[in-house]
C-alpha cells in the first residue's frame, strides 16, 4: 500500500477485537514509561510543548473492523479501532484509571444499599447531547434497557445481567435506582467496562444515514466502513474546556508496518500499536515519541478444553510448563512487559499474585505426558498477525515445546478473519485483551454461557461460586474468594497467559497531551486532551 491510499481511503483492515510506522524530520523525541508526549525527555529534540493550542486535524491509524464487520454502535464495536471511536463520540458513567480503580465520568454518583442489592446512579447536570439535548435519567432507562434486550443479543449485556431491567426506577430527572437479580459488591467495575456507554433515548440504530448523537468530546461527521471514522470538535462538552482539536480522524489499518510507515511518512500523527522492537529501534534513532502503557495487557495461548487432547488436564498443564515466557517477553516484547502466570488480570485488584509463578520447565511437561500416554503429542496452534505479536510467540513456542516432546504445527489465518472464522472455532488459538476488573472478564469470558468464553470453560459450580465473591461486600471475604476461583483456573483452566505486554503508541513530534495509557482505561484511545503544535 502507498501513501496515496492511505489518504484516499483505501488502506487496510482488519478485525481486532477489544480487539506502523518515509521519513519524518530529525526534529523529534522519546517517551518512554507511561509519560506524557509534551515533556522533555532524552533521545532527540523535545516533542510539543508549552499551553495546549486548539485547533487541528489529527490523524490516528489503528488496527479496526472489516467492513462487512464494521459497526458504529457502541454496544457491538468491538476492536481496537472501534473501541476508540466509541471512547470519542460517547461518554460513560464511569471508567477506569491507571490502576484499574474506578472514577465516575457521566455519573455524579454511584451507590449501592447495605446488600448491593440495589444501586443508585444519579448524572452529572448539565451534560448535553450533540444535538444540544440534556442528559436525562431517561437516556440512562434506555441504555441499560437497549443493553440487556435479550432480542439485541449484544456481547455487552453479560456486563449488566445482574440489573433487573424490568425493575428499574426513574427516581428524578437526573437519578435511577437499579435492582440486582443478584447483589454485586462493585457494580461500577463492571460499568466501566468496554460496552457500557450511555446512548440517548429512544437511539437503537447508529449510520451515516442515522448518525450517532453522543455526550463525547467529539462529534460524528463521516464514516467510511471498514476504513475510518471522522470526528469535528464538540464545543459542548462538559469537561475542562475539552478538547483541542478541530477535527480527528480514525483510520483502520491492519499492518503494524503499514501503520508505523504512515507515522514516519507524515501520513499520520499518531500510530496505535507499534511493534516492540521497532518501538526499541525507534529508541535509538528519535525519529518519533514512543509512549507506553503503565500496565500490560493479556497475551495468551488458549485451549478449548472440550475439545481434544485438551479435554486431559495432563495435557494443559504440559502445555503450560512448555513456554518459555521469559524468553517471549525478551525477544517478542524487546523488554516492554511481564510474564504472565496462566492468568488474567495482573495489576488489577483481587488478583491472586500469592500462586507460585509457573517457570518452564520441559521435563515436567515430557513426564506428564509419559504418565498421561500421550509422549508424541503433535497440536496445531492457529497464528496470525492479526495482533502484533501473536506470530512470533507462536513461532517460539514451537521450539519450546520441542524441548518436551511437544510437535507443534502453526496454522497462520488471514488478519481479517481470524476473530469471526478462527478464534473460539479451532482448538488451540491465541488471545489478548485489554485491561479491566476482574469482575468485568470473569463474567465477558469465563461463565459458562459467555459468548466470549474462548476456553469453552463451563462449570455451573465455579459460576456459582463467582457469582457469590461478585456480592460479597466484605472487601477481605472477597478478595479470598476470588483467590479460590483463581487458583481453580491456574490449575485446570485452558489459557496459557505467557505476557503481559505494554501498549506501544508512536507520535509525531508536533504531538502534545498524549498519555501512554493502561488499554481500556479513560484515557485509552481517549483523544480529549490532545493537541497540535503548529
């Protein structure tokens, strides 16, 4: 692809669910550690600086939807790319921080009664739509009721099924009472997950036909599916004078190269998801700002474990002793992470960081499976660069597993059909998420009938026993409850969580405000406080 494609509309896609880098000038800067394009740092010449300047039009590339899968309603967008769009034209009641602690945004307040049984979320005043409407406890009623219509069968409605819908009350115009089907400790942890977005009353569709009327830092101007979403300023918006910029551009471009090829073509201004060593070759020549997120984000192999050979436990667990994590960590992720420990959620409150951390260890892995009958093990892991990353810890676990007798042959698929064609279909694929509470991905990916359950995990008694620690209001019966169900997994689960790797995002040297962000948190994909130097 050449640059005029890129800006005539016609590059690349693909579906990434929750799902880079021509030549700029020498003039540029290095970021690193979650820090905030604008400030000084070593390795060039300072990216923007000083009072934030409004106006501009911003181009951002990001791997996105195909178009036969593209959608600009917030309660099914479901990719990187996606998620940003929504993240600008929408607003939710609450939302994540760094840390994965909640703070509200739409909502003013959020409390529950002595059981958490029943809630009440009153709006903040004076929020008004894009169409200068104001937000009401009505548009509130409509969200959650659009959300949970079984008839939508939206992947978001897992996020809320402990609302009884048929028992919400408008209490005044800015407040709702919410009744539970069951009692949940901290409902804004699952509020501020991905879909939750508050729409206005009575909006059920969302096209250039039908366009999208938000509460968001911007407003909805074109789409062009499977390719880019425009944005123009909203001078309405409720927060701090935000945001900055005129116009903002949300390109979808499914090549990592592609994208970081736009950056230092001039082609784009920021470039989501570069690469791990090229963000660390970008280190040394500061030809752009490197920004990282201050936690990682989920890698994993994943087995469906009602499928065969992971249907043996002996199996999954030689599968997990056969990844030299570290090994990915270095060499995939140059640096830039963590080792996983077959778990999802590290830095994140309530997980269980007191289970050993599983090393790889091939003699184990080899023994059980003398035991279990199965020396000559061959699987097939499905690979594709759908995800930066995901081929080149595949291509290493294939030696790893070596080591232990393990013969693993990589079936690598089409970036743009892996997650409907491939993902959750074949047996032995790879996975990543964002960053959320670990009440929000137990009930999105792990209970039993979860649309997302990408390990075909179905146990009526672990959902049980999930659905107890989620209502439990004593923060130290909870927390040990949730480390049960967490070892439960570690020991018998089918995720291979090896990384948690930093999100990389590369910028322009005329960049301000941009903060290296935990994925899925506030100020992820989020574009209010950004700006251009002239």
């Amino acid at each position: 692809m050449n640059r005029s494609d890129l800006l005539s509309g016609r590059a690349g896609h693909s579906l990434s669910r929750r799902g880079f880098l021509g030549v700029l000038g020498a003039s540029s800067a290095l970021v690193l550690g979650g820090s905030l394009v604008g400030c000084s740092s070593g390795g060039g010449l300072p990216a923007a600086q000083g009072e934030p300047r409004r106006g501009g039009h911003l181009r951002a590339v990001v791997s996105g939807n195909s178009s036969s899968d593209d959608t600009l309603h917030p309660f099914v967008a479901a990719s990187w790319g996606g998620g940003m769009v929504m993240k600008n034209l929408f607003d939710k009641l609450c939302a994540y921080d760094d840390d994965l602690t909640v703070r509200n945004r739409l909502a003013e307040v959020i409390e529950p009664n002595a059981d958490g049984s029943e809630w009440t979320i009153r709006l903040r005043d004076g929020v008004r739509w894009h169409d200068g409407k104001r937000l009401s406890a009505d548009d509130l009623l409509h969200s959650i009721r659009h959300l949970l219509d079984p008839a939508n069968k939206f992947p978001g409605a897992l996020d809320l099924a402990m609302v009884d819908a048929a028992g919400l009350r408008k209490l005044d115009a800015r407040t709702v009472r919410l009744p539970m089907r069951e009692p949940i400790a901290d409902l804004p942890s699952v509020l501020a997950g991905w879909y939750v977005y508050v729409i206005q009353d009575g909006a059920t569709e969302f096209s250039n036909d039908e366009p999208p009327v938000g509460t968001g830092p911007f407003r909805f101007s074109r789409w062009e599916p499977g390719d880019r979403v425009a944005l123009s300023r909203n001078d309405d918006y409720w927060e701090n004078d935000l945001p900055y910029l005129d116009e903002l551009e949300i390109i979808f471009v499914s090549q990592a190269d592609t994208r970081l090829n736009a950056l230092l073509g001039g082609e784009a201004e920021i470039a989501h998801e570069v690469p791990w060593t090229q963000a660390r070759a970008q280190e040394k020549t500061g030809q752009v700002a490197i920004v990282s997120s201050p936690l990682g984000r989920f890698h994993a192999f994943n087995m469906l474990i009602d499928r065969e050979p992971f249907t043996d436990p002996a199996v999954r667990e030689a599968i997990k002793l056969s990844v030299d994590r570290q090994e990915i960590v270095d060499t995939v992720f140059a640096g830039y992470g963590e080792v996983g420990n077959d778990l999802y959620g590290k830095g994140a409150p309530l997980y269980n960081d007191d289970l050993p951390q599983r090393a790889y260890d091939p003699d184990k892995a080899r023994a059980l499976l003398r035991k279990a009958g199965k020396e000559d093990l061959r699987v097939t892991l499905h690979t594709s660069d759908v995800t930066p990353g995901f081929v080149e810890a595949a291509t290493l676990f294939v030696e790893h597993a070596k080591r232990a007798g393990i013969t693993v042959e990589l079936a690598k698929s089409p970036a743009d059909s892996y997650w409907t064609e491939v993902w959750t279909k074949q047996p032995f694929t790879q996975t990543g998420w964002g960053n959320y509470s670990l009440d929000w991905f137990f009930g999105q990916a792990l209970v039993s009938e979860s649309g997302q359950n990408e390990t075909a995990w179905r146990r009526p008694d672990w959902d049980r026993r999930f659905f107890q620690a989620r209502a439990t209001m004593d923060p130290a019966l909870r927390k040990e409850r949730y480390a049960e169900l967490q070892r439960e997994l570690w020991d018998e689960g089918g995720y291979v969580v090896h990384s948690f790797a930093k999100w990389i995002d590369g910028a322009s040297p005329r960049v301000g405000g941009l903060r290296g962000a935990t994925v899925s948190s506030d100020r992820w994909g989020s574009y209010r406080e950004v700006w251009l130097a002239s």
